[in-house]
C-alpha cells in the first residue's frame, strides 16, 4: 500500500478549481436552508401561524425541495468524484456544478414560497 503523499499526482488546477467551489456550495447550502426558513418567519402567513395557529399553518414545503436537494447532492457528488480524463470530463464536472447550484437556487425558492 503506498503511504506516500508524493505518490499521487495532484489535480490539476481547473479541476481542483470546480471541486472545491462544489463542496463550497453544498456545505453552504444547510446554513441557507436555516437562514432562508428563518427569515419566511416574518411573512404575514408565518407569523399568523405562530400566533394564532389554525388554517394559516403550511407545513414544510415538500417533496419539491427534497428532490431539489437531493439532486444538488448527487451532482456535487458527480462534480467531485468525476475522473480527470481530458476535456469531456471537464465538461461535465462543470455542467454538474452549475446544475447542482440551479438545484439548490431551487431549494430555497421553493423554502421562500411556502412563507
């Protein structure tokens, strides 16, 4: 088994690049889910369901944003572990990453909607 960090090559830069603003994203994406659900607290229909409970409480928004965040977690998965093999590879580590930000922009759309 080789022990030897010299032994394995690097990633290059532009991988390296994407594969960390990735897994910026995703480790960001749950602190903005609490920031975002905070915030739907001021809205009218929120607060009225604090204070008076009853018909104005909505729940959590759903299905809607489980797909959207799980998909945001399969494609930083897709953007972190896809192989550094030349350009094709490149294209879709990008393509992943800026569809795993369009998931999670979903997300918390769909947290802003159901205020």
């Amino acid at each position: 088994m080789i022990t030897d960090p010299a032994a394995f090559p690097a990633p290059p830069g532009p991988a390296a690049r994407v594969r960390v603003r990735a897994t910026i994203a995703a480790v960001a994406f749950l602190p903005a889910c609490a920031v975002v659900g905070f915030l739907t607290l001021f809205s009218e229909r929120a607060s009225g369901c604090v204070l008076e409970g009853g018909d104005q409480c909505v729940g959590v928004p759903g299905a809607f944003w489980l797909h959207s965040a799980l998909a945001a977690g399969l494609l930083w998965c897709v953007a972190l572990f896809t192989p550094d093999r030349g350009g094709r590879s490149r294209a879709v580590r990008l393509a992943a990453y800026r569809v795993q930000l369009g998931c999670e922009a979903f997300a918390l759309f769909a947290i802003l909607s159901h205020a």
